[in-house]
C-alpha cells in the first residue's frame, strides 16, 4: 500500500441504509432540496417547462441527465455563482410529451411510418443535450434560486464549435460545414467535465458513437475503434429528420459525396474531445481541445497547477478494456497568463500498471513508442485521432471502464474509479484489475514518482467495491453494510480530504439479482487515510447519483440525480406510467435535477 500522508479528515454524519423507495435521503442533521429539474427557464425569454415545449424553447431551459458538474463562485462568494452542468443525455420517452400519434422505434423515439423524424422533436433532443451554465443565489430564507442573468447560457448539440489543437485544420475532421476543418457543431454525451486552473470549465464528449449513421461498405480505425459499425441506423436517428436540414443531416457519416468537403464522412472526428466553454464569456465560442486525446472521454481532473511547471490533467476511457490517460503541456504554467492554448501543446501520455505495483507513463508521440509511419501512424494528428488505436500499438493496461478521477490535496495521490467489467475473463486479470467477471467495480490510486508530470508511479486498490463477502477495504477487510456498493462512478476529494463515492448501477441491473443488496444508487464518503467508508445519500428510483460539488466554504453541497425512473418496462413506458414521479411527485414525470444540500446548523458538508 502507499505511505499514509496525513491526518484524516473529520466524517461526522451517522451512515444511512441503503434506500429503495422513490425519494433522497441523507444523514440526520442534513436538509436536501431538488433544484433545476429538466426544462426550468434560464435565458432568452424564460420559457416555462411544458412537456409541449418546442426545440427552440429547450435551448432556453435546463437539460436532461445532469451529470459533471462545477459552481464557480462570483467574487468568491459562496452565495453567489454560477452552477455548470452537463447533460449526458435524453430520454424520448419523457421528453416528447406531446409525440402522440407517433409510433415509437425500439429506443422510444417517436417517429413517422417512413421512418423519417419530427424535425422539431430532433432539435429538441439536440438542445436537451451539452451543458447549462446558471447563475445561482441562495436568498437569505436559505434556499437557492436561478436568477435571471446575462451569463445565462445554453451550449447544445447545434453550438458552433471551434477545433483547437494538432487535429485541427487538418484532413480528418474536414466537412462540408468546415472545408478547412477549423469548425464543428454540438457536444453530445457530456458526462464528467474538469475544471481548469485558469477557472474554465471542460466538458467531455463520452458516448458519442451512438449517435452516427455510416452505410459504407468499410469504416476505417478512426470511426470502427470507437464504436461506429456499418450500419443505415444511429440510435437517435437525427439524420433522418424530416426537411434535411444540414444540421440534422450530418449524423449520417455516409461518403456521399466525391470529397470529404461535399459530405459529413468525417463528422464522427470532431467528436471525442474535451470541450472547453468559459462560463464568465457568454459570446465564447467553446473549443475542442483535441491534444487531450480522443475517445469516451468520461472527464478530466487537473492536477494543483504549480506556477512553472507543466499542466497536468488524467482522463479516463470509460470501456470495457480501455485506458487511463494523462496530458502534460510543454509550455509552464504562469497563472497572469495562462488559458486554454497550454492544452494545445504538450504530450498525451497513457498508463501501464505493472503487476508489481510500479507504473509508467507511455509517450503517444510521434517516432516514441513505435508510433511511426511505418507501423501506420503517419504524425501526431493521426495518433490523436487514433487515440485508441496508438494505446494499443504502445502496450498499455487495460482497465475496467476508468470514469472519474480526483487528486488528493495532501497527499497528491490520485484517484480513478473503475466502474466494472463484467466481460474480463480469469485469463485477462491483472494486479490492477484483478477481478474476472468484474460486477461491482473498484477504485485504483497512485503516487507520481516527483511531479505530477513524472513518467513513473506506484500504485495501489483503495477499495474492491461489493456487497458484504465480496467488497474489501483498504486494509483488505470486508465492507460493512454502511460501506456497501457497487459501480463507483462519480468521484470528488473535498477540500478536507473527504473522498466522495457516487455509484451508476446500471438500470439493466440496479435492484435485482446480485445487485438488488446496494438498492438505488447512492453517495459515500471515504477516509483516505483508513479507507473507512460511510453511506451520505440515497436517491430515488431508476437513476445514478452523479456530480459533486461544494461552494467554497462547503456549507452547500450540489448533487446532480440522473435519469430517474430509468427501470420503467418497455409496456410501462408505452403506457404512459413510470416506476418514478421524482422530484414533482404525483403522476408527474421524473426529471433529472440537482441536489442542493445543507445542514441544519450551518455546518461543513461531511464533517
Ligand atoms: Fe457516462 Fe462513464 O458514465
Ligand atoms: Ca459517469
Ligand atoms: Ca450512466
Ligand atoms: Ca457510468
């Protein structure tokens, strides 16, 4: 195990069960209060949530599936700033209200007997989609309100995009809205995001493949690595949308044309990034950073910027047998100046984790590691695009789906969860995946050897997540029930060093089977020093508990609850019900919508 770095941080709330019913539970001593569901009103003309609301109405109102999440504070106020947000995805089924008369495809879409779509209800699911950026107050009655604010924002699926970095400019990513291949449209499956030292906000694109259409007869690795299969139909069918409007039309990544400028062949390209938006500029348009790599981008954790060093950030892969990567900039980082360029520059680097507890950091780099021509890496630009392809070609270690990753204070060690993997075979298990038929996940950490920019660690398990026999702590003793859970997801260390654990049980599982002991998915919070791990929150029925963070003097805390009423049956689905009426109640649709937590005597959140 790696050397303990500290003292522990105080965790003062008594463990809650595990919960099954249809609603939020958190310590005694704590408040909670559900806050921006889907479809509140934020800009333009503030319209009101309807679930007839049209395509344009939802680019003026919150998103779906909130996920990452970050409040930045005006003026350091911890009253007062801006909460940004992403938005995974959406759910056809609860979006489109009014879609009556439409049969619903397989995946709950509403479409025409052609097969064709509802042009509006396709702008719709676009906008429900990237990130919100809201200004928030917490009025002197305690409760937080939206306020109504020219920094108010809605960046979508439709929001011009600019592409920065090697890939830029560049043959792969030139389209016919982007002969010179400087531009793109949307973000699409925002998941985790990061947060910059130069205090802007990154969003990361992770499922993105779904969403593409290709009908030719051979794919090449920049589109069959990361999911795209030949095939007429994209799980969302924008393409299809009734009228052809270019923005619609571009998910079918079909070579239509005679050049790549006359087509969308290469629109799957200008996806897979991290998405850098300033929340303080709301005429910015946001930049894809593309020299972080490109894959499912689950998120991004910067490490503590030392003025003249190197920035350096980790991000995760999040598939099955996918990699744990790390950027280094080339230029120091100088906080009067830096921005958004330093992540233009520098060395994409993935990790190797040895069965002796060592571990290095493998260079994707032109001429370093066999990443050259000869062995089918032409530059820097190709191995970026191939990001997937040049951690194979270098040997590295394939883990069990990397999602969130975070950066203890003291001690600097860094954290990654790795959610499950249930297709590892006993052949396939390595030290730092040791588990064949992986259900319930595990949480790695490790030690850079010098600076965060060092081509060497050593590393550890913090936890092997699982139910009372199988979970085991950091002392390698078995979880009790206060400390049992599976699918670790969303990770956060507080400022104190508390650990935050949040779990995405899948739906297809979530309170069945093996799965049905950890209930709905829930937070917990761990020592680092002790690995003692203790149940904070409970959600209701369906979703993931994801996104976490405090305001500055951590007396709120905001927690983002995503797709509730998820495990809703198909018949039920079609029949109008769901499992879950959270957070309106009655027969209201669930939403997806933020937490916003305190204690009842003022306290720190955790403590
Ligand atoms: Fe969107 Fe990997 O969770
Ligand atoms: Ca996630
Ligand atoms: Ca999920
Ligand atoms: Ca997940």
């Amino acid at each position: 195990a790696l050397a303990a770095g500290s003292s522990s941080p105080s965790i003062g709330f008594k463990a809650i069960p595990i919960g099954t019913g249809d609603s939020v539970v958190v310590p005694e001593g704590y408040r909670v209060q559900a806050f921006i569901p889907w479809g509140t009103p934020i800009s333009g003309s503030m319209p009101a949530f309807s679930l007839d609301a049209s395509g344009e109405d939802q680019a003026h109102q919150i998103g779906s599936h909130h996920d990452g999440m970050h409040f930045f504070a005006i003026d350091g106020s911890s009253r007062d700033g801006l909460l940004v947000l992403n938005h995974e995805y959406v759910e056809p089924r609860f979006l489109h209200g009014a879609a009556a008369g439409l049969a619903l495809d397989a995946d709950g879409f509403p479409q025409h007997e052609d097969g064709s779509r509802d042009a509006d209800q396709v702008r719709k699911e676009l906008n429900a989609h990237g990130v919100s950026v809201v200004r928030v107050r917490q009025g002197d009655d305690g409760q937080w309100q939206v306020v109504e604010d020219r920094l108010n924002r809605r960046v979508t699926g439709l929001t011009p995009m600019q592409l920065a970095g090697p890939v830029a400019g560049t043959e792969h990513v030139v389209t016919k809205y982007s002969p010179d291949g400087s531009m793109t449209r949307g973000t699409l499956n925002n998941c985790a995001h990061g947060v910059t030292p130069w205090n802007t906000y990154l969003a990361a694109e992770e499922n993105w493949a779904g969403y593409f259409a290709n009908e030719d007869a051979e794919i090449d690795r920049r589109q069959s690595r990361y999911g795209i299969a030949t095939r007429a139909e994209g799980r969302y069918q924008w393409h299809r949308a009734q009228g052809g409007a270019d923005e619609f039309v571009r998910f079918d990544a079909t070579s239509h044309g005679t050049s790549p400028s006359e087509d969308y062949r290469n629109e799957p390209h200008a996806f897979g990034y991290m998405v850098e938006i300033d929340p303080f500029d709301p005429q910015s348009t946001p930049v894809k950073r593309t020299h972080l790599g490109r894959f499912a981008h689950e998120g991004v954790i910067f490490a503590p910027a030392v003025e003249g060093q190197p920035v350096v950030a980790y991000s995760g892969d999040d598939a099955r047998f996918e990699y744990i990567y790390k950027f280094v900039s080339a230029r120091p980082y100088q906080a009067a100046s830096a921005d958004g360029s330093l992540l233009d520059e520098g060395t994409l680097y993935v990790a190797r984790f040895n069965d002796d507890g060592s571990g290095e950091w493998l260079a994707l780099a032109p001429g370093q590691n066999g990443l050259t021509p000869e062995n089918g890496f032409a530059d820097l630009a190709d191995i970026l695009v191939n990001t997937r392809s040049a951690a194979d070609h270098v040997g590295a270690t394939k883990m069990d789906r990397p999602e969130w990753g975070a950066v203890d204070p003291a001690t600097s060690q860094v954290y990654f969860t790795l959610t499950n993997n249930t297709r590892r075979s006993e052949e396939q298990v390595d030290a730092a995946n040791p588990r064949a038929e992986n259900h319930f996940g595990h949480i790695v950490r490790w030690q850079e050897e010098g600076t965060h920019a060092a081509e060497r660690f050593t590393w550890d398990i913090f936890v092997l997540a699982g139910d009372t026999e199988s979970g085991r702590d950091l002392a390698g003793e078995p979880l009790g029930q206060e400390a049992i859970f599976a699918s670790p997801d969303g990770l956060w260390i507080d400022p104190d060093r508390r650990v935050w654990i949040q779990t995405d049980i899948s739906e297809s599982v979530m309170n069945t089977g093996i799965h049905e002991v950890f209930g709905n998915n829930q937070m917990l919070v761990a020592d680092p020093e002790t690995g003692e791990i203790r149940r904070f929150l409970t959600g209701p029925i369906g979703q993931e508990i994801t996104g976490v963070v405090t305001t500055p003097d951590q007396r709120t805390m905001f927690v983002n609850v995503q797709h509730p009423g998820a495990t809703t049956s198909a018949e039920a689905f079609a029949a109008g019900e769901s499992v879950s009426h959270w957070p309106d109640g009655g027969s209201a649709i669930p939403r997806s919508a933020t937490l916003v937590i305190t204690r009842e005597d003022g306290g720190i959140i955790g403590a």
